[in-house]
C-alpha cells in the first residue's frame, strides 16, 4: 500500500539552553502545521559555546527552515551548508546546529510515516547497540580510585568503559564536573597515567574492554611515548592522541603505537574525515552526530569508513536525545564497534525526555526501539523553564 504524504511545512521552533548538573544541552523542537514535532541537540553540552550554538540553530531556522517542506532534509541539508556561508571549512558552533535540526526533520519524518528513522536509512542492521560507559572516573586520583569505580561499572552490568589517564577533575560548589583538565605531562604524569591505566585493567580482568582518551593535548613525541607504554594493557582503541587537524601527526602516531588510533569528536562533515581515511591515519572514526552533521552525515562518514575498512565508534556527549539519535544511526551501521554512553548524571539529566536510552541499557547494550522517529520525546514540564527563543 502506498503512503501518502501530505504537503507539511515548518510553521516554529523553540530553542532551549538547558541547566542540569552542571551541563547545558542545547535543544530544537520544530512544529509543522500538520501538528507533528521534531525534536534535534546540538552537541555542546560542555566546554564554551552554548550561546553560540543557540544562537546559530536559532538563525539556521530563521533563514532555512521556517515555511519549508520538513521532508526534504538532503535539499535542506545542501541549503545550509552552502548557503551559511561559514559551513565550508566551519567548525562545531555551525555544524552543531545544523545537526540539531537534521535531527529534527528526521524526527518529524519518522513521525509523520509511523516509522523509526532506522527504517528509513535502510533498516536495523542490529537488533541492540553495545555500549561503553564514560563518565565514571572523572573524580578519581589514584591507581585505587580507578580501580574501585572500574569495578563498581562492570558490576552494573558494562562489559566496555573509558577513562582518561592524564586527567584531574575540577568541581565547582555543587559537586559538579566544571572541567576536565590535563596538566602539563612530564616523567611523574607518565607514570601516574601508565599506573591507572594498570589498575583499570587488572581490576576489570582481560574480557571487558578498555578503551583511552587523550583529549589531544600533548606532543607527538610525548604521546608516542606514554602510547607505547600502555600497549601491554590490551586497549580498544587509543583516542585522540594528537589534535584531529594535523593528519601528519596522527599518522605518525599510528605508525609508531600499536594501538588502535580513534579519532572524530572534533571532526566536522565527510569533508574533515575523508583526509584522515586517505592517509590511514585512524582506525576507528568517531562522528558526533549532534556536531558532525546529523543523522545522514554520520551515516555517510560510516559508509567512507566501511571503504576503508575502518569501523566506527560514535562520540556522544550530550543529552538523551543525541543518544537517541545516534541509536538510530547505529541501528543501520554495518561497521558499528560501539556506542559511547555517560549512564552516571544526574537523574535530572535523563528526565527531560520521556524514555531515555541511558536506563534502558542491560549487560551492556542499548535496545533498539520502535518507537516512531527518534524514539524520544521531550517532556514538557521539564523543558519549558528553558526555552530560550521561539521562532515563528
């Protein structure tokens, strides 16, 4: 039976800057006259930048979105990367908020067609999603500490987890993460990340992975160095190790660490990885969809890497829904490795929808849902004290 499809457009947006534990999620919900909503994040929920990625999503929908036709998201999608002027060669506050409303009119199509948008990129290549846990070792210190949570998140059930070995969590007055910083690195810094890296591993045993972020904050030469050390504790992958932009660099790197090299969070579009898939400076890619470019981007980036036979490891640093959105994608992903998850916020932090796939996961793994576009709705009574712009 053929469906058909009435003529829908976009009528209004709200914009929301949400404040919850200490981070600040960045959310679009557009309306269509056919009474049907679209929810999309733009992914920086951390570090600097909110307002201007409010600002920008704000604009997008202001310039692109208002009065057209929701379905034709490639046609939308091609409109505002060639017509911001700044989406060629841009960076994370332009391409976050086009992903924020990629999602969006994924959302609103899935919706309208009864449908998840997993099968309207081809349908589920995986029934679940495995998961790794991030977010657990922010407050650790010593090899002890690291330890005792590592083995506090296999007990919940995670057979995969990450932890930054040069990392020292700053708190602000509430008890919040405010940053994560990484001091300058000499011998006793080496040491000091080669021991918890050490004491992760022994206290997890050899069958659950462990994976390493580097954040991309040291030398070449350093980096080799301390990645040499740590190739005896069996990583998954070895993240970020030197800044993105310099594939000369992180080929260096993977021709003198054997390790799996990761690299992605701060890589925009197909455009940003194709150089790093030419040089076989990664092996494993890991697109942002709620920065990258939504939905269709980070299936296209998948579909480079597959050439190349590389996988990919999404980031996802957001709110429920950038996890939501990043399932869809991962459902109809060949070359999946794994899904990257922070399960430890605050409640709060998982409440702004009405189904987070955070607390849905066990053993582990994220189930796929059924539900209709993104599978998440926001829940009002949550949302509403933080719009921050209406568009009509």
């Amino acid at each position: 039976m053929r469906v058909k499809v009435r003529d829908v457009r976009i009528t209004g947006a709200r914009v929301f800057i949400v404040d919850i534990g200490g981070r600040h999620p960045v959310l679009v919900e557009l309306q269509t006259d056919a009474g049907v909503t679209g929810v999309g994040e733009a992914g920086l929920a951390y570090g600097t930048g909110v307002t201007a990625a409010a600002g920008m999503v704000k604009d997008l929908v202001e310039g692109f979105m208002l009065g057209a036709d929701p379905f034709r998201i490639e046609a939308l999608w091609a409109e505002m990367y060639a017509h911001t002027f700044w989406a060629k060669g841009g960076g994370p506050i332009v391409f976050a908020g086009i992903s924020a409303l990629e999602q969006a009119l994924w959302d609103i199509k899935g919706k309208h067609l009864g449908a998840p948008v997993y099968e309207l990129l081809g349908g589920r290549v995986h029934d679940e999603i495995r998961a790794y846990a991030n977010g657990w070792s922010f407050r650790c210190v010593t090899p002890d500490d690291f330890a005792r949570e590592a083995g506090r998140v296999v007990d919940g059930g995670y057979t995969a987890l990450k932890l930054y070995p040069l990392a020292t969590a700053e708190l602000d007055a509430h008890g919040h993460i405010r940053h994560v910083s990484h001091r300058s690195v000499d011998r006793a810094a080496e040491r000091r990340a080669v021991d918890r890296v050490r004491a992760v591993r022994e206290a997890v045993g050899p069958d659950v992975d462990v994976m390493v972020d580097m954040s991309a904050e040291l030398t070449t030469d350093a980096i080799i160095r301390i990645g040499r050390q740590l190739e005896r504790f069996d990583i998954l992958f070895f993240e970020e190790p030197v800044d993105p932009f310099d594939v000369d660099a992180l080929k260096k790197v993977s021709e003198h660490v054997h390790l799996p090299i990761a690299v992605g969070e701060r890589l925009y579009t197909r455009y940003a990885f194709r150089r790093v898939l030419e040089f076989h400076a990664a092996d494993i890619l890991q697109p942002d969809v709620a920065n990258t470019g939504g939905i269709m981007e980070t299936k296209k980036i998948a579909a480079m890497a597959e050439a190349y036979n590389a996988r990919v490891a999404p980031h996802n640093c957001a709110s429920p829904v950038s996890t939501a959105a990043a399932v869809q994608v991962g459902a109809c992903t060949p070359n999946l490795l794994i899904q990257e998850l922070y399960p430890y916020r605050t409640p709060e932090h998982f409440e702004i929808v009405d189904r987070a796939p955070e607390l849905e996961v066990r053993g582990g793994r994220i189930p796929v849902s059924p539900r209709p576009g993104l599978g998440v709705a926001l829940v009002e009574a949550k949302v509403k004290p933080f719009v921050w712009a209406v568009c009509r």
